[in-house]
C-alpha cells in the first residue's frame, strides 16, 4: 500500500466508525508493529471501535475478510500481514492470491478492505531485514490509519458510514 502525499481531508467525526484489523501471526512482532501505529493514529481522530482479528497466516485473511463483510457490523476491514520467500513456495503468487481476494471481498461487499500485506522481494532473518521492517510496518500503519479516514469520508459521503 504505497499511499500518496495527499492528506485525507479529516473534515468528519468518524466516533462511530467500527474497523475489523486481521493479523497475520507469521513474523507477528513484525507485523504487529502496523497495528501499533494504525491504532494510535485513528484513537487520536476518535475512532477507537477497532476489534482485532487473527488468523495464522496471510493466506487466510480473505476468508476472514470475506466473513467479517458478510456480518455488516464494520465501516472498514483492514488486513496486516508478512508474506516472505521461504523457498518453499512462490510467495508473489501467494500474494497476488491474498490481495486479489481482498479486493474482491470490497467489490462484492462494498465495505473498503484495506491492506498492509506486505511482500518483500528478500526478506532474511537477521537484524538489518528484521529492523527495516519492524520501522516499515509502523510506517505502513499510520499510512493505512490516513487511508482509513480518507475512505471513512468517501463512504460517509455516499452514505455507507456511521457517523456522529
């Protein structure tokens, strides 16, 4: 989720607003660092109804998605997850396979799904890799905080939000 320079307008009061999080546990103290910083930035605008999912990796996040859309319940469902080459499988298929999913679960359900699934091209267990992207995930999940909002307005504009 390479979001733009454009800030959201932040012009509404998104109180009400209700967001399903799904993690993904693999590389979980990595992963976990996107839900750390999405939190804090949407609990400063309000939003603190923000009920956390965890699945076991990312390949089951669309069929989490997919689920938590069918109930209603939620204004916006984002996912977090690490997909990294193991060597055993093509991770840029499995990834292509998970984002795809999602984006059809937010066609289908037109409840935005929004994503901080991450693919590296390499990924190593050593401390460089696993600092870079410790700092990435915080990063990425203020930017997916910024993205929430901004289609937090979108949606209330066309009437599929709750607000204050």
């Amino acid at each position: 989720m390479n979001q733009p320079s454009i800030a959201p307008q932040f012009g509404g009061d998104f109180s009400n607003a209700r967001i399903a999080y799904i993690e993904a546990s693999w590389h979980n103290d990595i992963v976990s660092q996107a839900r750390t910083s999405f939190t804090e930035k949407l609990n400063e605008r309000g939003i603190t109804d923000i009920r956390l999912f965890t699945v076991p990796g990312s390949l089951e996040i669309p069929l989490q998605t997919k689920l938590l859309a069918k109930t209603g319940e939620y204004d916006i469902i984002i996912a977090a997850g690490l997909i990294v080459d193991g060597g055993i499988y093509r991770h840029d298929f499995v990834a292509s396979t998970v984002l795809d999913a999602m984006m059809q679960v937010s066609l289908d359900s037109e409840i935005p799904v929004l994503s901080v699934v991450l693919t590296p091209i390499h990924f190593h267990e050593h401390k460089d890799h696993q600092d870079f992207f410790f700092n990435h995930f915080l990063k990425k999940g203020e930017e997916a905080a910024n993205a929430c909002v901004m289609m937090l307005e979108n949606m209330q504009a066309v009437g599929k939000v709750r607000s204050s």
